[in-house]
C-alpha cells in the first residue's frame, strides 16, 4: 500500500486496489474513529455521492476502509470551496475541518469530493456532537492502534 498521510491523528494508506485504508491514532482517536464513521454511514442514507462511501469499519483496531474521493484539489477557488461545504450541510452534515485539504477531485467522477469527517456533527435532531479534541502533550497517553497488515 502507498502511504498517502501520516500525521499525529491518522495514518492513511492507498491500497493496489484504490480503496483508502486510514487508522485513527492521537489524542481521542477512538471517538473520531466512532464519529467518521457514524457520519459516513449517515450521508451514505441520505444518497450524498460526494463523499467517500464507507466499505468497512473494524472498531477494535480503529481502521476504516473506504472508497476513493481522488486526489486532493491543489486548484479550487475559496467560492467552490465554500459551495462544497454549503452543499454538505444541505445534506445534514457540517463539516468541522472545512478546509481546502477536505476537498479532492476524483477524475473518473467529474466531480469535487469533500474527505476527513472525523470533527463533523451531523445537525438532525438525536445524533451525538462531534469529539472536541483537547490538547494531550504526553503522546505516551495517545492512543494509538495496534498495527494490523491488511
């Protein structure tokens, strides 16, 4: 698998067949883990194709394995940027992170992808808050998953 992003939060990997492979890791790791995943499985109910489409969810390991959005956008205006999020929220869903490193282009779609829903807060009525992420300086205290080969 080719290494796409290994941050202090997440560890994405691309897999031979496209499909994205990311583990949680960092501070609250598992609720963002529960949250991204939650909110997939919500857009994915209310028919949003702009996003990835969750393929597999593996709880104990904090590791989802989803469909792939495209590369990132290097060249989106700040207006397409905003109308993606916009566009987002019309399907119940703010994003949190709404930053241009959320928004991909998957060529073989035609179209603009919004990714990284792991501080997203789904605006229906019943549904938990996104985690809020508290500085946690002793990454001892991380936690991280155990490392799996998949």
């Amino acid at each position: 698998m080719q290494e796409a992003k290994n941050t202090a939060r997440a560890l994405v990997r691309i897999g031979y067949d496209g499909r994205v492979h990311k583990h949680f890791k960092g501070p609250q790791a598992r609720e963002r883990f529960a949250n991204e995943q939650r909110v997939l499985e919500f857009l994915a109910q209310k028919g949003c194709a702009f996003v990835p489409r969750l393929i597999s969810s593996y709880p104990n390991e904090l590791y989802l394995i989803t469909s792939n959005a495209g590369q990132r956008a290097e060249h989106i205006s700040k207006a397409k940027c905003q109308q993606m999020f916009a566009k987002l929220e019309q399907f119940g869903v703010l994003h949190g992170d709404a930053e241009v490193r959320n928004i991909t282009y998957n060529e073989q779609q035609g179209q603009f992808n919004i990714i990284d829903f792991e501080f997203s807060s789904i605006l229906e009525p019943g549904h938990p808050p996104a985690p809020i992420i508290t500085s946690v300086a002793d990454r001892s205290k991380w936690n991280y998953p155990p490392k799996a080969s998949k």
